[in-house]
C-alpha cells in the first residue's frame, strides 16, 4: 500500500501516452460520427474531422499519417467495438442467449459489419487489409458456438463455409454488382448455418 | 462448294494468326510440363522456357512480355483445360456420373487446381487475378449439380458455401501455414456438400 503509488503499473501506459490514446480516441469518435451521419466514408476529410474534434488539421495528419492512415484505424477500432459486443455487449449478440439465436445475430451484425467496412478498406488503400487476429477471433467465435450447438464432424474446416460467404469481396459482389438484396442474403445465411451445423 | 475454300470461314483465323496460336500453345505446353515436371514454377524461367520449346529466348518475351506475363497465360491455360475436363471429359468430373459423384470430383479436382495455382497467382504479380468470368464458370456448374441434386432453398447463395473453402487463400492459409492436409480438406467439403445439399 506504502510505494504503491510510485511504482508504475504494468498495464498503465505512462502519462503523455493516456494523453495520446485518448487524443487519438477523441479523433476516431469524430471520424466515426462522420461515416455513421452521411452513411459514407467520402466526406470523411482530415478537414472535417479535424473540425468535428475541434483540432487542428496538423494534428490529424500527426496521429495518422494520411488519410488512408485514418481510414485504416477507423477499420481497426470498428473491429475492437464489434468484437467487444461480441464478447461482453448485450444478448443475443453477447452471451446470455441460445447458441443458435446468437449464431444468427453473428451473422446478421458481421454481415452489416462488413459492408460498412468494404467502404473503408477501400478508402485505406494499401493499409486497408484486417489483420489475421481479426479473421481468427472471428473463426474462434463460430467453432465456439458451433460447439455449444453440438454440431458433430470437422468443426474447424466446417465453420470455414459459414465465415466465407460473409466476406467483404463476396458481400460486395453481391450487393453492390448483383443487386441481391441484405435480407436476402442473410435469409440464405440462416438457412446454411441450419444446415451446417444439422439444426431443425 | 465451289468458291468456299476462298471465302474465309468466320471461325478460322487467318495463317498467320493460327501460326501465332500454335507457336503461343507450344510455349504453353512447354512451360506446363516444366511445372509438372518439378512441382514448382520457381524454375520455370523465360530461358528454360525457350530451350524446352527449342527457340530463341527472344520469342518468349515477345510472345508474353515478361515471366509475370507467361504466369498469367499460364494460369488462363490451366483454367480453360479444366473447364473442358468438367464439359466433356471423363466421368466422374466430366458428364455421365451421379450429381454427387460429380460434385465430389469436382471438389477435389478443384482444390488441387487451386493448390497448384496459388503458386502461379504469385509468380504473375500484378496480372495474377483469375478473372471472373472463370469463378462464373464454376459457380453455374456448382448451382448446375446442386439442382440436379434437387437441392432446395437459395441454391445460388448456398454455393457460395460450397465454393468459398477451395478459394486460393484459404487453401493456402490451411495447407501452408497451418500444415492440414489436403485429404482432411477434402474429407471435410465432402461433408459440407453433403450438408449444404442435404444428400444423405
């Protein structure tokens, strides 16, 4: 209790790094607020959301580098959020449901997930791909609910079929070339993960 | 009868382009077995090339431009003699078997296609893409068995499903980073058609 104050904890970053993050935090909020309010990542500038946070445009530019910086941590935070409803946000989402209902609002939520952010990987350019975390708590999140339904058979190569047709280059296919609609796809998803994972 | 063989015949390209073609597949077939013939495309060089075919390095180059360019024509060759194996080839792959027999051959016909073409993918760089109109091709044959099968539901969705596994990148994630084996692969899309098609 005595020096506990000055010995620094190992997970508490230093001061001027707590100022940063929280910088940083304050900037991607507004880029955030900006994609959610015009449905669209164009008007999304170093300008507007310097502006939005009630910095200067230098600071934007300071923290990521690049407008494409920015759009590739704007992706990387949407996915944290998501995964953190995942992990710990409201049913039938988060814990708390049946396997089956939370399968489907897996779906359903990486579905929209991934089609707000095909706009952002495009707009991050060369900094726009996930990271193989990401893909891989995804993967484990389905082997894990597939698991709870008792589904039976290869689990690991299984649950391959029901995360790919979920992918940005599939969804955009579809949505954006063929004109299929998101009701009718995630209709169709539904369907498939009944009948991968053998539930009436 | 009479004046026919003057009148040029909409299909048949004039000589000198018909030289050009069999000089351009003889190239092909010479780069081809330097593949089968080492399992890899690492030595397939414009040089090798040109002695296996007996001329000069020269004629290579103009023919496909540069090693990326001889990958990709090399890739399109692979992709098109495929598509003529699953039209008129032999059975099980080709026509005259039962649906899931020949969904079956074609899932492992195409995962060894796709494990061989990873490595032309890369080798062709930038001109590495397959082109559309070659996962078109797979996804009507897919649908094609699928209502042969009588498969109920969004059949052209749900072979999305079936297709997605033996896409290159997942393939190669599976075979050559996480070291499963291309029988355990192939085990488990069996199972998944059987699934997905509701085939006992």
């Amino acid at each position: 209790m005595t020096d506990r104050t000055l010995l620094p904890l190992v997970d508490a970053p230093p001061p001027e790094r707590r100022d940063a993050a929280r910088n940083r935090e304050a900037l991607l909020r507004a880029a955030e607020e900006l994609v959610e309010g015009s449905c669209s990542v164009e008007n999304v500038t170093m300008d507007a959301v310097a502006a939005k946070a009630g910095v200067g445009k230098g600071t934007v530019f300071r923290r990521f580098g690049s407008r494409e910086g920015l759009m590739a941590a704007l992706l990387d935070h949407s996915e944290t959020e998501w995964q953190a409803r995942v992990i710990s946000g409201p049913p039938p989402l988060g814990p708390g449901a049946e396997p089956m209902q939370r399968l489907e609002a897996f779906g359903r939520s990486r579905l929209e997930l991934n089609l707000l952010t095909a706009d952002l990987i495009r707009a991050a350019g060369r900094a726009g791909t996930r990271s193989y975390a990401a893909y891989s708590f995804v993967a484990m999140h389905v082997r894990h609910l597939m698991n709870e339904l008792g589904t039976e058979g290869d689990v690991a190569l299984l649950s391959t079929a029901l995360l790919a047709p979920l992918e940005v280059p599939i969804l955009e296919q579809q949505v954006r070339v063929e004109g299929i609609s998101v009701e009718r796809i995630y209709a169709a998803w539904v369907d498939l993960a009944r009948r991968v994972t053998q539930t009436p």
